[in-house]
C-alpha cells in the first residue's frame, strides 16, 4: 500500500572488469599511507575520489572530485609506470581543477595518484591498471580491497579461515606484518578495511568471535566501501546468533556510495552489539540505507545511523520479523527516504522498542520523516527523543498505520503537510500515556497530531481535545478526521 517490497538490496555491478575506450571512473579509495611509490609504511588513511579519463592524444585527464579528504588535499604526484613522474597543481592552477597528464603512451600499464594533506601526510589515493588504453579497477583482484572468497561466495568455516584470509590479502601490501590475530574467539584486528566483491558474512561456523582489543587489537575499526562494489559489508547470515557486546567498536561507511545497506541481518539471525555505527551510505531504489533487519538488532549502548539514503528507511528497514531495541545515547540523525520512513521504516510484523536515544534530522519526501509504522509494525516508545525531522507530505515526527505506543519520551519540532508531530491513518492504533508531544508544525492540519477517521486513539491527554471531547481513559475512533494544533501535555 505504501511502499514496494524487495529484500533491502537493490541491483547491483559488484565488480568492475572492463571499461570501454575514454571511460569515467570514480574511485573512492582508501588505503596505507606510502613513503614511496614502491614501498608501503603504515601512518594513516585518507579517502579522496578522482575520476581518470583516457584520452586519444597519448593524455589523461585526472580531476579530484570526491572524499572525506578532498577539502585537506593541497597537491597530488601521479606517477606512471613508464617513468613519468607529474606533479598537481601546476603553478597558478587550482588543484580541484583537471590536470592533465602527459605521456600517457602505449606503455603505461598502471597508474598511481599519492595526495599531499594539510596535516603534512602523503597518501596513495588511487591505484589503477590500464588495458588497452582503458583505466580499469578490478576490486577482486586483491591490492587495498580486501574480497571475501574467490569464485563467487565461498564462506569460511572457522574463524581461523577468516583470519587466514585477512592475513593473506593484508602482506600483499604489508609483507612483514599482520592485521588479524585470533586467540581464542577473539579476533584482534590492526587497521581499517576496504571491503570488495563481497560483505564480510557472518555466519554459524563464525558466530562465536568476536572482535576485540586483546594482542593489542584497535579500539576502534572502520569497514569502508571499496570503488566499484555497492552491496553490503556486514551480513549476519540466518541461523548465526552473533554476540558483540564488548571489545572493538565498528564503523560501516559507505564513503557515498552503493546500491544496498550497509548491514544485512537475515531472517532468523541476531546480532547482540554494544556500540556500532553506519553512516554515507546510499541504497536509493532499495530498502534500509544504514541497515536491513529481518532478524534480532540489540544495541546495548550506543547506536549511529547517519547520513545515509534510501528509498524506503533512509536509516534503518525492520521487515517483517525484524526487531531493534535501542536505549542510551544511540541517535538516527540525518537520514532520508526518497519515498516513506526518514529515519525507519517498520514494515509488517516489524516491531521497535525504544528505551533512549534519539532519532533527530531525518527526512521524507512522502510519509513519515522519523518513523513509517506500516500495517501489522509496532513501535513502543519508552524513552528518547523524536525532533526535529520532517515530512513532505504527512507526519514529520511519526506516519503510523500500525499500533504505536507512548509511555514516555518526547516528539518535539517536527514538520509535515498534515500531522507534524504524529499522523494516525485510519488503521492505525494509538495508545499514549506520559509524553509532551509539543512544538510541532503543520502547513495545513494538526501541527501536533493528526488522526483519520477510523483510527483509534487511547488516552485522555488526546482525546480531551477531540471534537466531541472525550475525558476517559478510554479508546476512541472518530469519525471524523481530528487536527489537534494545541501542545499535548505530559501526564506525571
């Protein structure tokens, strides 16, 4: 009825092959810092995109367009394997402008770009092979991007195989040391990963480890989205109860790229997590920017969905069976839907207890800015914040059609055509007990709540300003559509 159901991943090119004579290729790469061209030392990860662009007159063009990066990008060497060595800018130029890079002759089979930052590191930025003239990126090929299995999606059957694969792709670069050392179920990870191919899958033969920070393993571990894969880097695969409550924080970036979630729980899966975070990331034909959850999402502490799009769920997509409790200081900020659901979007049998946090800044071009509750979703809001996010169409706070519960919280300074703070559909079903829902706007009805006629609504703190008014703690369905402009006010 109000979106199109697929399984959160839209079509996807998972690996670039070949590329036709005079192609554009954007490649956002992010990989060790170089002391030379031909020999690696770990310092720091930068993460700038430049598109190459072969031209017929023995010439390329390279222009810096995209990355985290760009704004600290002061110069960049492009060095090419047949000796030519070009420095960017040239003198007067502007170094976002395109350079072109002569000598680029029949012999040139690779070339490399290292930045020059403002902190006073120099990275390599982009590596590329070329074939018949023709810039290619080949993220299955090893180098920076590491690719789960060969062939095709070959899964590991212990943890020691997924350690061994980590290792074997790292010394390609690294030859003298490791990034991964498991002891026990305890997977010590060194440096970021730029994840190719295929996602890292987690599935029972690998449920029991876990990353952490014993053998001197990072606190904190970034999974970033290499050029030319748009799938997922993290899948905890059905029947895998994964439990990830304490050691090494993760951080799924997308680097504004892809065409699915960042992180995919299937069916029958759980994933116990302390504290992770999902941000710039796109799926924007698909369902769940950050995440796609059709299993059990726990978050004990602290959750982050930022900055990431998609059709349905800019954030977060629960599916039917999907469920996701967040409590603490997790926040759901900045996400947008180019359909319904900003910030989540709770499909059928979906359900969300909220405990804390915050879902704040997130837009939707049609319904439900914050949250879209669709038929048969349940939403039970005890605690946290909805601000702040908007709506095109109806309810910038909440868009329910499913059953909504309010024990405590707040929805403040939402926006929306009808129903700034909540929009109640005609089938949906709302029960609200301890919650200021205040400071909200409208364009046209009900700056605070909206309800269609046939929906139902509990709670005298609502109904009270119903016409006709109704002062018991009793289940009301209007029949006629109610706007409630009014603060709503907080019964303690």
């Amino acid at each position: 009825m109000h979106k199109k159901k697929d399984n959160g991943v839209s079509p996807v090119i998972a690996t670039i092959l070949l590329i036709s004579l005079s192609v554009v290729l954007v490649a956002i790469v992010s990989v060790s810092v170089m002391s030379g061209i031909s020999s690696f030392s770990t310092i720091d990860t930068k993460i700038v995109g430049f598109t190459v662009v072969v031209n017929d007159n023995e010439t390329a063009t390279v222009t810096p367009v995209s990355g985290k990066d760009l704004p600290y990008l002061q110069s960049y060497m492009v060095y090419l394997d047949n000796g030519h060595i070009q420095s960017v800018p040239d003198s007067g130029s502007s170094v976002l402008s395109g350079a072109i890079i002569t000598d680029f002759d029949n012999n040139v089979t690779h070339i490399n770009i290292a930045g020059n930052f403002t902190d006073g590191i120099t990275a390599l930025v982009f590596s590329g092979k070329v074939i018949n003239k023709t810039v290619v990126y080949d993220p299955s090929g090893g180098g920076q991007y590491f690719t789960m299995g060969t062939n095709g999606s070959v899964e590991f059957t212990s943890p020691e195989d997924l350690e061994s694969a980590l290792n074997d792709w790292w010394h390609v670069l690294h030859p003298d040391s490791d990034i991964a050392y498991l002891q026990g179920n305890q997977l010590a990870l060194y440096d970021d990963i730029t994840i190719g191919k295929e996602p890292l899958t987690i599935n029972q033969d690998l449920e029991m480890m876990y990353p952490n920070t014993n053998s001197g393993g990072l606190s904190q571990i970034t999974f970033y989205r290499a050029p030319g894969y748009d799938g997922p880097l993290l899948v905890i695969e059905s029947g895998a109860h994964v439990d990830w409550n304490s050691g090494t924080l993760l951080t799924l970036d997308g680097n504004g790229d892809g065409d699915a979630p960042l992180m995919v729980i299937e069916d029958g899966a759980s994933f116990n997590v302390a504290t992770i975070t999902m941000i710039n990331n796109t799926n924007p034909d698909g369902n769940g920017g950050g995440i796609y959850n059709a299993g059990a999402l726990t978050v004990q502490s602290t959750l982050i969905v930022a900055n990431n799009i998609a059709k349905y769920g800019g954030g977060i997509f629960l599916d039917t069976g999907g469920s996701l409790t967040i409590s603490g200081s997790s926040s759901i900020t900045g996400n947008s839907a180019t359909a319904n659901g900003g910030g989540i979007f709770l499909d059928t049998g979906g359900s969300l207890t909220m405990n804390g946090g915050s879902i704040t800044g997130n837009s939707a071009t049609a319904n439900g800015g914050g949250i879209f509750l669709d038929t048969g979703g349940s939403l039970t809001m005890s605690g946290g914040s909805i601000t702040a996010n908007s709506a095109t169409e109806n309810g910038g706070g909440i868009f329910n059609v499913g059953s909504l519960t309010l024990n405590s919280g707040s929805i403040l300074s939402n926006a929306a055509k009808n129903g700034g703070g909540i929009y109640n559909s005609d089938e949906g079903t709302l029960s609200y007990y301890n919650i200021p829902i205040s400071g909200n706007s409208a364009t046209e009805l009900g700056d605070n709540y909206y309800a269609e006629a046939g929906s139902t609504t509990t709670g005298n703190g609502i109904t009270s300003q119903f016409t006709p008014a109704v002062w018991s703690q009793q289940s009301v369905t209007p029949t006629t559509d109610q706007a409630i402009d009014d603060d709503l006010p907080s019964w303690s």
